[in-house]
C-alpha cells in the first residue's frame, strides 16, 4: 500500500531542517565505506598476491550491486515509503560489512567481493533514498545545491576513510594481516546499526515532489510510457554511468599512481589519497556557495571541459606534474554526481522514486571502469590508463551542454545564471505535458475513425 505524502511546501522549516540533517548523516556513512574500498584494494594486492585487475573485483561488486538493487528499491520506496527504505539499507550495510569478519578469520578473498556486494546493496538502497529525498525537499531550481550540500559531509568522509585506512591496514604491525580489518568494519555495522535505531525514533515525514491534480492523472494514464518519454532523466542515467565509472576508476588506481610517480610507499599512497579526496571535498563546498547562482547545467559543462583536459594531461606528464595535475581531477569532479542527479530527476512528479532508482542504478558503472583502467595498467602503466576514465568525462561534458543549452532555448535567452534561466524546468515540463495530450488525444482519434471505417464497412457490406 502506498504510503500517504506531502510536498515540501506542506511542512514547517523546523521540519525541513531536521530532516535535511537527518538524512545528510547517512551520506558521511557511504562516503567512509567508499573511502576504505580505496585503500582496500593495495592491503588486498599485498596479502591475496593479486594484479590491479583482480584487486578491483572489490569495485565491481560493490557497484553492481547499484544496478541490482536501485531499480527494484526505487518501486518498493513508492510502495512503503522513504523510511522503510532508509531501514532497509542500513540492515543490509551492516550485515554485510559484520560479515567481514568471518572474511578476514579465513582468509578468503572470494568472501570478502561476496559481502561487498551485500554491503553496497545497502548503500545503494540508502543512496536511491536519500538522494531523492533531499532533492524534493525544496524547490527544484535549488535542488542541485541542497544535494551538493548534502554530499559535501560524503566529502568529508571520503577524506577520514583513507586516513583510517593508512594507519589501521599500512602499519607496520599490520600490513601484513587482515585482523585490524575486522575491527574497522565491525565499527561500522555498529554505527549504521545506531543510525537505524534513530531513524525508528525520528519523525520522518514522508515528502514527493510537488504534483498538481492534473498532472497525477496525467501519470496515472501514461503508466511506465510517460516515464520513457522522461528524455532528460533517461541521458542522465547514461551520464552519470559513464562518470561515476570515471570517478570511481580514477579513485581506485590514484594510490597505484601516486607510488608509480611519486615513489611513496603504501602508506603515503593513502595520505596523498585522502589528499586528493580533501581537494574534492572543498570543491564540494565551493559548489555549495556558487549553484544557488549558477546555472547548474553550465557548472556541469564547465567541470566536464576541465575533467576531459586534466585526466589527459594526467596520462601524458611524469611524477610531480602528472600527480598535481591528478589533484585537479578530483577538484573538477567534486560536484558532478549530485548535478547529474538533480537535473534529471527535476519534475519527474510521482515517478520521482522510480527515476531516482533508474539514476542510482547509473552509478553501476563504477563497476566497469575500474577494471577497465587496471586491466590498461597491467599492460602498459599506471599513467597511461588515465586515458580510460577521460572516455567517461566526454559524455557528462556533453549531457552538461546540452542541458544548458537545451534551457537557455527554453527561455530565449544564453546565460549561466540561475536568475536568468529559472522557469526553464516548468516551461520545458509544460509541453513535455501538451505533448503528451497530444498524443493521447490522436490514438484516440485514430480509434474512433478506426471503429467509424468498420461500422461503415458493416453498412456496406451486401
């Protein structure tokens, strides 16, 4: 049974804030679990005796997991609701990673992709969940930048899990065992375990976007045909599955890199990760101060340019140069993947939890490219597997563009500012609708003409 919601407008600013904040704490959870995978993979290499390749099963399964699961999770959140959903991806995320601890006590690499995969269908479950959530909490025109804002506090622990990573995997007492292993994931189920025994008790109201009467039969008549001809969210999902694949690849190989060009050991691999992480997070924030003004579209483009110049550049220069040039990639990317999910999941109506479920399914992508980049890196090196991920920054580049100028067409005017393009989604969603009347109204004209020929054909007939 659907659960009973209500639009932003419908609730008081003292419960927007609390449940902005509420949800935003889950977002520093997955951003600690993706950090570790990170630096995951050089402990794993050490002690399995793995290629790169292999070691980025650890990636593939983790991110699959978001093809699996988002989908189907964003038709049971229409069901039962956003809290529901929150509850069932803390279960899964804390059973998978307590289940790390039978991994490490045998010692079984095969275990440990197992249970990744259980533990980012967790977070994929959470991700369909809270990304959605936050961005109908408000108006659309802001929503790109209550979800950069959001996921700045992923930022965050992007940056501290490399960190814990470094000093509990690389020390010199541990780096040869998976013991501290157990014990860092055992933290975490505990604390996604005390995060689901809040979430029991908070008042959580349910939220959907703002839909009018007519735009709900609207919905309802169309069934999944209107949601296909949702083309904006439908090349978000391809955007955003070829840059996440690109992050999540250049995330994975930059402690290889660094080593390679920097000739650092393991444990400094880790710091100059959560480095580069601490440049995204930054870029995370400066986003949140510049998309209540920019256009985010255009933010989108502009980061495309540069994601696409510097992971070439990246590929092609030695040592120093070709590491901060490494840092530049993860300034750029730093609020790519909550514009990506704004933008095409803006007035989606009631098919917002179905295509926030289509976008998290996009972050699947992740589980291709890391692979892709390593299996270049065996062959040839490090640097030059770079050139993998810029494939993935061409088309958020073009997605970028040609949102922007797709709104700017829209309301007759070039710019890159808010203020100028606001109006834009609703002119856009407006003959999105008279379209689709259109041809609502022209199958049923071509059935009545269809049964008037019969009825004359009876007439006729001798």
């Amino acid at each position: 049974m659907a659960v009973e919601a209500q639009d932003y407008t419908q609730l008081s600013r003292g419960q927007l804030i609390f449940s902005f904040s509420l949800v935003t704490s889950f977002f520093f959870l997955w951003g600690l679990s993706y950090g570790l995978l990170d630096v995951l993979n050089q402990h794993f290499l050490h002690n399995f005796n793995l290629t790169k390749t292999q070691s980025t099963l650890l990636q593939f399964s983790y991110f699959i997991a978001y093809l699996v699961v988002s989908p189907p999770m964003g038709w049971v959140m229409r069901r039962l609701g956003y809290k529901k959903g929150i509850h069932i991806g803390l279960g899964l995320f804390s059973i998978g990673a307590i289940l790390f601890w039978p991994s490490a006590k045998f010692g079984k690499y095969g275990m440990f992709v197992a249970f990744t995969f259980l533990a980012g269908s967790g977070i994929a479950t959470l991700e369909v969940a809270a990304n959605t959530y936050i961005t109908v909490l408000g108006p659309p025109k802001h929503a790109g930048f209550r979800l950069t804002l959001a996921q700045a506090f992923n930022g965050i622990a992007t940056v501290v899990g490399p960190q814990i990573g470094a000093h509990a995997f690389f020390n010199e007492s541990n780096k040869d065992s998976l013991g501290s292993v157990q014990y860092v994931y055992l933290a975490l189920a505990v604390f996604a375990l005390l995060l689901n025994i809040g979430v029991y008790f908070a008042k959580l109201p349910e939220v959907r976007q703002h839909v009018t009467p007519e735009e709900e039969q609207i919905m309802e008549e169309q069934g999944w045909r209107g949601f296909l001809r949702q083309r904006h969210t439908l090349f978000g999902f391809a955007a955003e599955w070829f840059y996440v694949g690109a992050q999540v690849a250049v995330a994975t190989m930059t402690v290889f890199y660094v080593i390679e060009q920097g000739g650092y050991d393991a444990a400094m691999g880790a710091n100059l990760l959560s480095a580069c992480q601490a440049v995204f997070t930054v870029g995370r924030f400066i986003g949140v101060a510049y998309l209540r003004y920019v256009d985010p579209a255009f933010s989108l483009a502009v980061n495309g340019v540069g994601l696409v110049i510097f992971s070439i550049l990246t590929s092609v220069l030695h040592g120093k140069a070709g590491i901060g040039c490494l840092f530049i990639i993860f300034l750029f990317e730093s609020t790519c993947y909550p514009v990506i999910y704004s933008i095409a999941v803006s007035n989606l109506g009631g098919y917002t939890k179905i295509g926030g479920g289509l976008l998290c399914a996009g972050v699947s992508g992740g589980a291709a490219y890391p692979a892709m980049q390593a299996a270049l890196a065996d062959v040839t090196s490090t640097r030059l597997s770079f050139l993998i991920p810029m494939t993935g920054f061409v088309p958020l580049m073009l997605y970028g563009m040609g949102m922007w100028a797709h709104k700017c067409n829209r309301r007759g005017v070039w710019s890159m500012w808010v203020k100028d393009l606001d109006g834009a989604e609703e002119a856009e969603k407006d003959a999105h609708e008279a379209a689709i009347r259109d041809l609502d109204a022209k199958d049923t004209k071509d059935t009545k003409d269809t049964k008037d020929k019969t009825v004359v054909q009876h007439v006729e007939a001798p």
